[in-house]
C-alpha cells in the first residue's frame, strides 16, 4: 500500500486523485489517511540512521564499506547490524571504491651505476649556490609516464629548475 500511496502523492499534481486512487485500487480516504499518518519509530529511526551512515559515507570519502561503517557506529554507541547498514547502502545506491592497486615506479633490482653521495647527509650550507640537490618523480598520467625533475638550492630552499620530461 505504502508504494501506492507513494505514487499518488508524486503524481497528484499531474493528474486526478481520484483516478489515480481508482486506478490503483485504494480509497481516498485511506490516501488522506496515510498522507497525514506520522512516521513509524522503525522508519525515524532509519531515516536517523541513514543520515548517520552518508554522514560517514562522506567522511571517509566513500572508501568505508558496510562493515566498516558498521563497526564505527557500534563504537560511537549506536548497536545497528552489518545486514541493516548494507540494506540501507544498497537502497540509496551508495557503494564504497575499492582502493586503487599500488602502482611500483622504482626499480632497484639492478647492475646499473649508483650515482655517489657527495653530501653524505650534510645538508647545512653558509652561501648561495654552494650545494643543490634534485629528485625525481614519475607521475602516471593517461598519456603515459610524466618525469618531473626538479632541483633545488639548499642555501635559500628555492627551486632553480624544474623542466618537465615527458616520455
């Protein structure tokens, strides 16, 4: 009866109560009726409840499953099962992104030459230009890998050069 009801209230505005109600085999006034009806306990305290779990949702940038979210409400005080949290999930289409693989970018099983460590952890300087240091990052990108190499004068902390490579 409820999805009934529900589908005269969205269209009552469109097209005749009456008709819908006869159409949809319920009486006006059992329309009336549950238009003016108060919630249920159950259905506050899930609408609370759903509230709560986008509040979460959101907070953990949607990476927080029904487990999860069930376990952080239970911590905070509000005993709710796994089951009821999912339910709620699914029905408003909220699903948790799986974490993405973890790309490697270095590798350092290798024959290759090391460059020396002509600093040796030193890092302190008196003047300009007397020591820079650079590094290196590869950043996937769509069209491929994008090398960004930057070095930096340790004296004044500032960036001399950082061209972009790209491959």
């Amino acid at each position: 009866m409820k999805v009934r009801y529900a589908i005269i209230k969205k269209y009552s505005h469109q097209f005749s109560l009456r008709l819908m109600c006869r159409l949809l085999s319920v009486s006006v006034s059992g329309y009336y009726s549950w238009l003016s009806r108060k919630p249920s306990l159950r259905e506050e305290y899930n609408r609370q409840l759903t509230e709560k779990i986008k509040a979460i949702f959101d907070d953990e940038k949607s990476r927080s499953g029904a487990l999860r979210i069930t376990k952080r409400l239970n911590h905070e005080g509000e005993l709710v099962g796994r089951h009821r949290v999912a339910k709620i999930m699914r029905v408003n289409g909220w699903r948790a992104r799986a974490a993405k693989k973890f790309k490697a970018t270095t590798n350092s099983n290798h024959q290759l030459p090391v460059a020396p460590n002509l600093l040796q952890q030193n890092f302190s300087t008196c003047q300009a230009n007397d020591k820079w240091v650079s590094d290196i990052t590869y950043i996937w990108t769509e069209e491929g890998w994008f090398y960004l190499a930057v070095v930096m004068d340790l004296y004044s902390r500032k960036v001399v050069v950082s061209p972009p490579i790209v491959n």
